[in-house]
C-alpha cells in the first residue's frame, strides 16, 4: 500500500495552498454578513502575492501523482506568472467587484482561485489525462467569470455579458471537443498517456492525424487561428477587469501545454507534422490580428485583435524548437502578462462601467489623467515593441532566436506587421494627448485600480530597464525543460 508523504506532495506545496487558499475564501464569503465583504478581494490578493513569494523560497523539485506531475524551475516558472496574474487582477478588481456584484465577491474570487489552480498544476503535467483536467479546471470557471455582470442590469452590460460567457463556453467546448479527439487517436496509437513514452512511440500516419488535431484545438486556448473568433465579441462584453485577466493567464498556460506536448511529447513529428501547420497559423494570426485591429473603434475589440497578433509572436519562437526559442518564448510571455492587463486597466479606467470602450473616451486623457495617460502610452509603446520597455526586448529576442533557427524571412515579415501595428496603437496614444477632452472634470481612478495599474507599469519599465534577471529566469526554466 502505498503512503502519501510530505516528501511526496512536495512538488504541489505551492498548489496545495492555493487550493486551501480557495477553501478558505469560501468559507468565508459564508460567514461574513453582506455590505462587509470588500475584504475578499484583498485577502485573495494577499495569497496570490504571498504565494509568489513563497515561490523563491520553497523547493518544488521532484514527481508527485505516480509520475504524471513533474516539478522543477519549469513549471515553478509559469506558478509565477499565475500568481502574478491572479494577483494583479485580484488588487484591480476590488472596487469593481464591491460596486458591481457586492453580494457575489466570495463566488468571483473562489472561481478566479479555481481558474489558477488549474493553470499552477497544468505546467508540470506530465500525463495526458491531467493535461486535460487541468485545461477543464482552468476552463469552466473562465466562462463563468466572463458572464459576471451587474444582477440589476439586464439589457446593457448585463446581456453583453452573458452573451461574452456562452461565447466562450460554447468556442471552449469545440476546441476541447477537437483537442480530446486528437488525443485519443495519440492515445490509440501509442498505448499510453504518458508524455516520455508517446516521445518515443513509432510515427504513423493516424498518430500524425492526431497531432495535427490536438494542435487546432490548441489554438483556442492561445487565441490563434482558426479558433480566434470568440476574442473580439468576449472581450468587448465581458467585464473589462476580467477580461485584462483573460487576455493574458490563459495564454500564458496554453504556451506551457504547447511546449509540453509539440516540444517533447510530439517532438518527432516536428518536420512532417505540425512545423509546417503551425507555420500557417503563426503567418496568419500576425497578418490577420493586425489587419483586423486597424479599421477597430471598439479599444477592447482592437486588443482583442492585437493579442492575436501577439500571439503569432510567441508562436515564432515555439517554431523554432530549441532551447533558446524557447526561454524568449518564456520571457515575451512575462512581459506580455504586465504589459496587456495594464492596458485594460487604464480602459477600465475610462470606461466609466461600460461593457465597450470607444476610441472617444480617451480623447483628452492626459488633461484628465496625466498619469493614466503615461501609463497607457507605456503600455502602448511596450505592445508595439518600441525601445526601452519590455516590449522592445521580447520581440527582438524572439526575432533573434528565428533568425538563428534559419527563418530570417519570418523575421522580416514579423518586423513590417510589427509596423502596421504601429498605426493602431499610437492612434489611442494620439487621441489621449492631442484631442481634446469631452469633459474638463478630473478623471476619478477606484484606488485598487491605480495600485493594478501602478504594479503593470512597474513590471513594464523594470523589465525593460534590466531585462537580465528575468531573461536568466527564462533561460533556467527552458534548460530544466529540455535537460532536467
């Protein structure tokens, strides 16, 4: 009979804790009367960033689960930027959620812990069957969340809403459909979910099939094409601090079950398989997400765009499959996190409650606002990959990593899209400083929200100022992922 050991459980310390962390908020919600629960927000925050810190000082190493969960510096690496991410969105949704759904704060948060468990534990997933529990666990409580709206309000952004959730639900639903049917012909073929042992399975035309499946589906959880579609209407109906979340911790995952699976379980289909397909897809979501995010009036619309094009970045570097490629990949997605929820944020900031933010709302913003307007022309400048912020630093690293695996076309295409794209993201920062505002009034920013805003912009500028520690970060994690 086999015993459960601390020393067993050790590489899920950080998720045992979060898990009871999400028990803990629960309950909570339960026992504190209504009209007092603003606490919940701040408790949640409070974990999240304890438990990124906790994360420097804890030892994750080893297997847990019989083999299917392996820790390390790799998957430590993404409970990071889960933590990171829940946590901001955690701090900036505080006076969202305590005007908005008061009496639902316990569900929201305990849903949002839910949603980064599954995103902690999905990174060292090392069979396929928690792969896709993970995926499950993480996925639900998403559209769920998408949906929350104000209960009194049934027409406005309310029914936006909802109509933001189902989308998801419904898209969430299809891409999982394809993926499991892509791995059950990898399952068929090879006898085993056990990532190590399908590596070293015999390649055969129905395995390939079910290579190229898992990869379509997986492109919904990125945002890439072809199951890009949800992104514009979900992100414009959802609750803009939600969708400053979704934007980014998803993807964040998704790259981490993409490396998994194309990089190590898949790894010897990579010529005759998936490269030339996920070529396609990296073309495509480039060119398309920033083709569509031009003619865009609706801001969150016109990031949603852009987040697909962002996406076709981070691709490149999956494409190269190395171990270089890969740690770019994993510093563009560091910096991706801090740079695209601080841009929803400021739109939280101005949007004043709506479900969409028009292009005219930030007419004026540095008269109202100069520091939300700074802020958002940083995060602006770091999206566009303009000189000294993070932004700057991940796509030329990850230009760098493409051009030495012998693609310098791509490359060359990456940098006339990066100029297109320019236009769109310095048209926002045009109408915050040269047009003038509708209203004299000061710009009135929920204070939870500035501290988000402020902690972005903070990552933004010292990620781009010293990029070192964290490209080691990257560069540790992307070793102990090919050689650990």
């Amino acid at each position: 009979m086999n015993e459960v050991t601390f020393a067993a459980l050790r590489p899920l310390v950080l998720d045992i804790a979060l898990a009871l962390g999400a028990l803990m908020i629960f309950c909570m919600d339960l026992a504190i009367p209504p009209g007092r629960k603003r606490a919940l927000g701040a408790l949640t925050g409070a974990l999240l960033f304890s438990l990124l810190a906790a994360s420097f000082f804890v030892d994750t190493s080893g297997s847990a689960l019989y083999g299917a969960y392996q820790g390390g510096p790799w998957a430590l690496f993404f409970k990071r930027l889960a933590f990171l991410a829940g946590g901001l969105f955690a701090v900036g949704t505080i006076d969202h959620v305590d005007r908005h759904f008061s009496e639902r704060q316990g569900e929201f948060y305990s849903l949002t812990l839910a949603t980064i468990l599954g995103m902690t534990i999905l990174p060292g997933a090392r069979d396929l069957i928690l792969l896709v529990v993970c995926f499950e666990l993480m996925g639900i409580p998403l559209s769920i969340l998408a949906s929350f709206a104000k209960t009194e309000d049934k027409v406005g952004p309310g029914r936006h809403a909802a109509e933001a959730g189902m989308k998801l639900y419904l898209v969430s639903a299809a891409s999982t459909a394809i993926t499991l049917y892509g791995l059950s012909l990898v399952y068929g073929m090879t006898a085993t979910t056990k990532i190590e042992a399908i590596a070293s399975a015999p390649r055969t035309a129905l395995l390939a099939v079910g290579v190229l499946l898992t990869l379509a589906g997986m492109s919904f959880k990125i945002g890439a094409v072809p199951f890009h579609m949800w992104i514009p209407d979900t992100y414009q109906g959802a609750p803009t601090p939600f969708v400053a979340f979704l934007s980014v911790a998803p993807k964040a995952t998704g790259f981490a079950a993409l490396c998994v699976l194309f990089l190590r379980a898949f790894r010897g289909h990579r010529a005759d398989g998936w490269f030339p397909l996920l070529l396609v897809i990296v073309v495509v979501s480039i060119l398309l997400g920033n083709l569509m995010a031009l003619p865009q009036k609706d801001l969150k619309r016109l990031l949603g765009y852009s987040g697909i094009a962002q996406v076709g970045y981070m691709l490149m570097a999956l494409l190269t499959g190395s171990e270089y490629g890969t740690s770019m990949l994993l510093f563009y997605v560091a910096g991706y996190i801090a740079t695209n929820m601080g841009a929803f944020f400021v739109l939280e900031a101005v949007s004043v409650g709506k479900s969409g933010v028009g292009l005219e709302d930030v007419d004026g913003l540095a008269r109202r606002s100069p520091r939300m307007a700074l802020a958002l022309l940083l995060f602006l400048l770091s999206l566009a990959g303009i000189p000294f912020v993070v932004g700057f630093w991940a796509k030329l690293y990850v230009f760098m990593a493409v051009y030495e695996a012998g693609h310098g076309w791509l490359v060359l295409f990456g940098a006339l899209m990066a100029i297109v794209a320019l236009f769109y993201y310095l048209q926002i920062a045009r109408a915050a400083y040269m047009n003038p505002p509708r209203t004299t009034e000061p710009l009135v920013v929920d204070r939870s929200l500035e501290v988000a805003v402020f902690l972005c912009l903070l990552l933004v500028v010292v990620m781009g100022a010293y990029p070192g520690p964290f490209l080691n970060a990257a560069m540790a994690a992307s070793k102990a992922f090919f050689f650990g």
